[in-house]
C-alpha cells in the first residue's frame, strides 16, 4: 500500500458542498438546473430581494442564487419578498 495517492484519494479530499458566493448556506444557480437538496429559497442579486415558496412570484422568479433558509438569505444581505400595499388613485384617500 502506500506509494501516490489515486483518484479516489484526491476525489475524498474535495469538500462535498462548497458555499456560494453568498456564503454558507447558499449556493450558485446554474441555469436551467434546478436548486440543489435542501435549498429552496429564490434570490435575485439585483433587487437583493428573496422569495419564499409562499411568495406570489416564486414561479416566475429566476434564481441567481438558492438559499437553505430565510436566516441565510438574510445573513447574505437579502430581503424577504412583501406585498407593499398599492397607492390609492382616490385623491380622498
């Protein structure tokens, strides 16, 4: 035995889950991919927002990146998707 090491050797060496750029507890997306185990939450790195599977615009959102949990979403810098109530065209209110 001994002697240099083999492919399985190095494979065991490579850390099984990196995190994403956004730390740990998420992951990059890959397009046309779906989110890796446990990761269900939508972020989108441009508005900084994240969405729930309870959030109206889940579907039709594309993640940049996936989130394990709210608290990492937030820990990234992220917001949790809010309906904000419409502005009224009433001038009385």
């Amino acid at each position: 035995m001994g002697g240099e090491p083999t492919l399985f050797d190095e494979l065991r060496a490579v850390p099984e889950k990196t995190a994403g750029k956004y730390g740990e507890g998420s992951a990059d997306a890959v397009p046309h991919q779906g989110p890796p185990d446990g990761f269900t939450i939508k972020g989108n790195a441009q508005s900084m927002l994240f969405h729930t599977p309870d959030s109206p615009y889940y579907g039709r959102t594309k993640p940049e990146v996936w989130f394990r949990t709210e608290a990492d979403a937030e820990r990234a810098g992220f917001t949790k998707y809010a309906r904000r109530p419409r502005k009224s065209t009433n001038p009385r209110g």
